[in-house]
C-alpha cells in the first residue's frame, strides 16, 4: 500500500491517498452512514463501533480500521487529522461533519487573572471570623495574607467603622 494513516500525537497530516481510493472510501462511508434526519441533525453510524468504553464510529478499509470521522474530515477537508472531536451531545454514532471539530472541546478555556488583592471583598462571615481571630490575638497583617484582603480594609472592619451592624 503506498498510504498510511496519521495515528500518532503530532496532528500532522500523514496521508495520502489515492484519489480512487479516497473515492472509494467516500462511497462505503456513505453506505453506512444514516442522514435521514437532515443535514444539520446527528447521522448515524449503521457501522461497527470501536470496542471501548465511548468507542467511535470505524470502517474497515484496504485491510485495516479506520475512524470514520477521521475519515470523513479527510474525504472533506483533504487532511487526515490524528483527533476529530464531536461537538454534540446526542447520538453517540453521530458522523455528522457539521458535529466535529478539531478542538478539543473539553480543554479548559484560558482563566482570567485573579483580582489584585485590594479587589476581595470582606463578607459578614468573614468579618465575624476576622473579629474572632483580633479575639484571639491574630495580628491584622496576618489576617490581610490569610483572606487575602487589604490591611486597612480589616482594620476598619475591626474598628468598626465598616460592618457596624455585624455582632
Ligand atoms: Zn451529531
């Protein structure tokens, strides 16, 4: 065979296929592939699955398995991805192409920075503690690096200038 399949972590793109072939591949594809629902809904995969846990959609082709949504974005874009994700939560055969991305949905988006410190709000509980722990000789500057709040902020809570209804 003068192909092979990216199945590896790089994402590069690691096949070349005949254009006969990849119109071959395309055809069985579409065979086993249920589109009654519509263009924008789920398309089942009437194929065998991978046999794992959430296993995904394959075809067996020129003597091997393949991922039909690998396969599908390669029949569609030209490149054979190393990870197509689904981007719906519905039929877990879906091999809608319009359902898969290449990003990883699940990745965790970037967080914002957290706010500077002067930013944290007291909280009544919080002042209540704070009061307890003056109680019990805990020294404002102690109390600013543990909640993480501005010293004169505390200072003014435990004087009683702010929170004054807090007992
Ligand atoms: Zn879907």
């Amino acid at each position: 065979m003068g192909f092979h399949n990216g199945n590896g972590s790089s994402g590069k793109t690691r096949a070349a296929l005949p254009p006969d072939v990849l119109a071959a591949i395309a055809a069985r594809v579409a065979v086993l592939t249920d589109a009654s629902a519509g263009p924008t809904a789920c398309h089942r995969w009437l194929g065998s699955m991978h046999p794992r846990a959430c296993g995904w959609p394959r075809v067996h082709f020129a003597g091997r398995s393949w991922s039909v949504r690998q396969l599908q974005w390669l029949i569609a874009h030209g490149t054979l991805p190393a990870r197509v994700y689904r981007t719906c939560d519905g039929e877990p055969s879906c091999v809608n192409q319009r359902h898969m991305t290449l990003e990883n949905p699940r990745k965790k988006p970037p967080q914002p920075p957290r706010p500077p410190r002067w930013q944290k709000k007291l909280s009544v509980r919080r002042v209540k503690n704070l009061r307890r722990a003056r109680a019990h000789g805990v020294r404002v500057v102690e109390m600013a690096r543990r909640h993480n709040v501005d010293e004169s902020t505390i200072s003014r809570a435990l004087r009683g200038e702010t929170w004054k209804w807090v007992t």
